[in-house]
C-alpha cells in the first residue's frame, strides 16, 4: 500500500447530491420540531404576535440547522475561506427569513388565520418554500465540494 493508497483511504468519502439531500431533510426536520415547537408556544400558549413568533423561532431552527448540516451534509463546509462561507450563509438565511416569514404572515392575513390548523398548515407552506431555497443556494454556492 502507498502513501497515496492511505490517503485516498482516510479521505471521508463525498456524498452524492441524493444522499445530500436526504440528509439535509432528516436533519431540517429536527430543525422544523424546533422551529415549530417555538412558534406554538410563543403563538398558541403565550400568545405573542405571528410575526414575533415566527422571527423568534426561525432564528432557533436555523442557528440549530447551520451546526449539524455544516457537520453532516456538506463536505465543502470546512474548506476554503470559513469565514466568508458564514457570511454567505447569514446573508442566503436573512434573505430567506424575509422569504419565510413573509410568506406566513401573508398567508395568515391573506386567509384570515383563526384556527390552529391554519397556522399550521401555513407555517408549513412558509417552511417548506424556505428548505427548497436554502439547499439550493447551500449546496451550489456556500458549501459546494
């Protein structure tokens, strides 16, 4: 065995766009309980304004979202300018607050929002636009390999 046959050995293997992806969702999920978990409890149980809410818990899931994928998902996180790649993502992630937050609350006074089922099922509209934009913008511009 050469020293380049080592190397290539103790080299973590790259993950396809699939297995990316699957991870990023497994992991947005875990996310998503927290994100979701805030945002019922600062809505439904203290009663805090939709848009506090949202804004409160957004910021929990994402913080939580940027460690793990940053971790697990994306190879390419820990290579090259780590600094400028944290920019990029606090850049990529405020632009997808406004996204996601925005959506909500106009889907919220859009329909009128009284139910909680209302709030749920737009919270996961809001969601689910924000995932598809983040993996994007993550795995071909932040954290590509």
């Amino acid at each position: 065995m050469t020293v380049a046959d080592t190397a290539a050995n103790t080299e973590p293997k790259k993950l396809g766009v699939l297995a990316q992806l699957m991870r990023f969702i497994i992991i947005g999920g875990g996310c998503a309980v927290i994100d979701f978990g805030t945002y019922s409890l600062l809505l439904g149980v203290l009663g805090w304004p939709i848009w506090l809410s949202k804004s409160i818990s957004f910021i929990l899931g994402t913080t939580a979202s940027y460690v793990i994928n940053r971790k697990f998902t994306f190879q390419g996180a820990g290579q090259g300018n780590t600094t400028a790649k944290a920019g990029a993502f606090a850049v990529l992630y405020t632009t997808t607050f406004f996204v996601n937050m925005g959506s909500n609350q106009v889907l919220c006074v859009l329909f009128n929002a009284q139910e909680p089922w209302q709030f749920t099922l737009f919270w996961v509209i809001a969601q689910g636009l924000g995932t598809m934009i983040n993996f994007i913008m993550l795995k071909l511009l932040i954290f590509r390999d």
